[in-house]
C-alpha cells in the first residue's frame, strides 16, 4: 500500500469561487421524482404478482417453473493472461511480477477488470471503460503478500466491494449492483459470498506470482437490496470457496 | 394539501444544499452542465424517496445519489434539465477571469486522478467527511480510503500545472 505522506492537507482550495450560483430546476426535479415513485410502485406489483404464481406453481406442483427473483450471475469468463500494457499510470506505478496483466472480467459490457501481482507482492485490480477516455475508472492494491492464502493463513480473504466499478447497467427494480473481490487459495474455483442474505457466486481467476505460484482472485457480482440505504464489508455474512469437484476448500464466516 | 407541504419541504431542502452538491458533482465531473444533471438526477430520486428520508440525512442520500451516478451518468444523459432563461448576471467579481482560470486549473488537476481519488478527495476536503464517514457511505474499508486520500494527495502535489499555476 502507498505510506501515508506526513502533510495531509489539500494542496488546492475545492471551495474555489463560481462565477454563477447553481439554480436547479425545482418543477423537472420534481417531476422526474414522481416518475421514479411510479415506476417503483409498477415495480412492486409486478414483483407480488411473480411471488404469487410461484406460490401457485408450488401448490400445483409445476414442474420446470422457475422464478427469477434476480438475473443469473454474469458467466464466468476463462482467464486468459493479456498481453503487458499498462493502463495508465496506475499499473505503471505498480508493474506486474510477470509483465502480464490478468483478466478477470469483461462485464458489463465496455468494462474491462484485470488483476495483477506486483514485484513487491501487492496483488491490485483495475477496472477501466473502453474507450478508456485517458483514465482508469477504479483501481486499488488492497492486499499485501501476507494476505495471499497459503499454508498457516486464511484460504480466503474477507471481500471488498467497489461501488465504482460499471455501474452502468440497467437497474433492477432499484436495486443497483456492485462487485465484490477478494483474495483465494489457488486451489479454489469458485466462491460463494452471502451478501444481504443472499448467494452470489463467480468463477476464480488464477492470477500469477511469479516463480510459478499462483493466487486466486475473484469478482462476484451483488445485487443490493433496494430498501438498503448504504452497503460495505459489514453486510457480508459469509464467503466459501469450492474446488473443481465442488468440495468446500476455504470458508470464512459466518460473520455476525 | 399533504403533497404541497411536502413539495415546500423539498423545496427548502433543494434551496439550502444545491450549491454543495452541485459543487460536489462538478468536483467529479469536471463539467458543469454534467454536474447539474447529476445532482438534479439525484434531487429526484430524493424526493422519490423523500417520506422515508426526510427525517433522517437527506442530504447524504442526495451525496451517495451523485457518487454513484458520477459513474453512469452516460445512461442517465437523455434526461437533461430543461432548456431556461440564462442566469441572470451576478455582481462582478473583482477578478473574474483569474478566478475562472484558476478554477479551470483545479479541475483539470482532479481529472488527471481516478474516480475514486476524485470522490475521495471532494469528500474528504470539500464537504470535510471524516474517513471513516468516507468509508461507510462508499461501502469500503478506511484503510482503503486512507490509501486513496494519500495517493490522490501525492498526486495533485506532483502536477506540473497546479504547481507552475502555484508559482506564476
């Protein structure tokens, strides 16, 4: 992680002079929150009605019916390593270990995620827009070589959720979804994150060390509830990793 | 009778916070008009939401709305405010265009940081939210935020035009 420089101030004044006031249009602001409050109340009841014929199907003993209260995990995408080329000077300030930069996603479209070891040992993920417009959307080395899984330390690290990354994707009843990452034993190859109560599972991604090691890297989507007023790490409640024969190598939780 | 109560409440509340949140946005946009559309996008969803909110922090609703608009706004963007009469002119300022230069600068400055160094940043220097306020009403850990304050710092430190601006 970057050390803290001593002078914490801000070098520029953000309370700078505007030359005009900020005069919002009271009626459009109103009439669009109007709108909003339709579209839930539309929302709603067509959730009630979904609720009540899966009702109906269990009582008949429908089979085959599904319900689909939210959409499917996007599909886990392999994880090819791409050619080195640094992003921007985020990736330059932090080279990877073996040149190469893994990815970890490609979804939701136009969003491409990547991950990466440093030579120091960070392992740091990056998410940007293509066309990049010059900058990287979200970016962060959040874990130091001693949080990678190995023999004497946790299999799998307690997730963190990015409220930046490609958030550009159609809502869901207003709801809004954000990714989640973390750090796992390279044995795993999938993990599953209790978030809200819910499940939500993706495929691990093996991202190289160097000298042949490898650790996994996941990035699960979530849905958040849309009565949730704010979301964190603190709303996880459970992560468990599975290997290729579904066997539970790694679990962490249940967190109260 | 209720709906205009509610509406005049609403009203005060936009009236009192949209200098500060428009300033937030464009703190993050970089882009004026994008700014407004941000914070009326999120003044809307407010008053959406405004029975359950009102009596708690309105205001940080409409804050965490415009953080995380700032990232999709593009699909947000066939809404735009409506086309109004211009603002009406202001009382000079002593020196308008060096302010406006300025200004001009620091933007530009912010632009060259991530998003997240950009949000930081306003968060934490311009509506002066703690890190860990930062932390929970971006749903990530204070150390990240720590991490994030102390980059963008560095960076905006280093940038050859706020320091060549710094020194003319």
């Amino acid at each position: 992680m970057t050390p803290l420089p001593a002078d914490r101030t801000c070098p520029v004044d953000l309370d700078f002079a505007e030359p005009h006031p900020a005069q919002l249009d009271l009626d459009v602001i109103v009439r669009r929150g109007t709108a909003i409050r339709r579209r839930r109340r539309i929302a709603g009841a067509g959730a009630a009605l979904v609720a009540c014929a899966a009702a109906a199907s269990i009582v008949v003993g429908v089979r085959g019916a599904s319900f689909r209260w939210f959409p499917p995990s996007p599909p886990a995408r392999p994880a090819p390593a791409i050619p080195a080329k640094p992003i921007d000077s985020q990736v330059a300030e932090n080279p990877p270990v073996t040149g190469k930069l893994t990815l970890l996603s490609s979804f939701p479209p136009h969003w491409t995620t990547v991950a990466w070891a440093t030579r120091r040992g960070d392992v740091c993920w990056a998410s940007y827009r293509t066309p990049m417009d010059g900058a990287t959307e979200d970016f962060d080395c959040p874990w130091s070589g001693a949080d990678v899984p190995g023999p004497g330390r946790q299999g799998l690290s307690i997730p963190l959720v990015s409220p930046f990354t490609g958030s550009d994707l159609p809502d869901q009843a207003g709801s809004e979804r954000v990714p989640a990452f973390g750090l796992v034993t390279s044995r795993a190859t999938r993990v599953t994150l209790t978030f809200f109560g819910r499940s939500f599972s993706a495929a691990v991604v093996p991202v190289p060390l160097g000298k042949g090691q490898t650790v996994g890297v996941y990035m699960v989507w979530l849905q958040v509830p849309a009565s949730a007023s704010g979301f964190g790490s603190s709303d996880f409640s459970g992560a468990t990793a599975y290997d290729a024969a579904g066997r539970i190598v790694a679990r962490h939780g249940p967190w109260s | 009778m209720v709906r205009q109560a509610e509406r005049d409440e609403f009203a005060s509340f936009v009236a009192a916070s949209q200098a500060r949140m428009v300033r937030l946005a464009l703190l993050l946009t970089g882009d004026r008009s994008r700014a407004e559309d941000l914070a009326q996008d999120g003044y809307a969803k407010a008053y959406a939401s405004w029975e359950r909110i009102r009596g708690g922090d309105p205001g940080a609703y409409v804050r965490r709305c415009i953080v995380n608009a700032n990232t999709d706004w593009w699909r947000r963007r066939t809404w735009r405010e409506q086309p109004r009469p211009l603002v009406p002119d202001q009382p000079g300022h002593g020196d308008m265009a060096g302010e406006m230069a300025a200004r001009e600068v620091v933007l530009r400055a912010l632009a060259r940081l991530t998003r997240r160094e950009r949000t930081v940043l306003a968060l934490r220097f311009y509506l002066d939210l703690t890190e860990f306020q930062i932390a929970h009403e971006l749903g990530i850990a204070p150390g990240t935020v720590k991490s994030t304050v102390a980059r963008g710092l560095s960076k905006l430190r280093a940038d050859a035009e706020l320091r060549a601006e710094a020194t003319s």
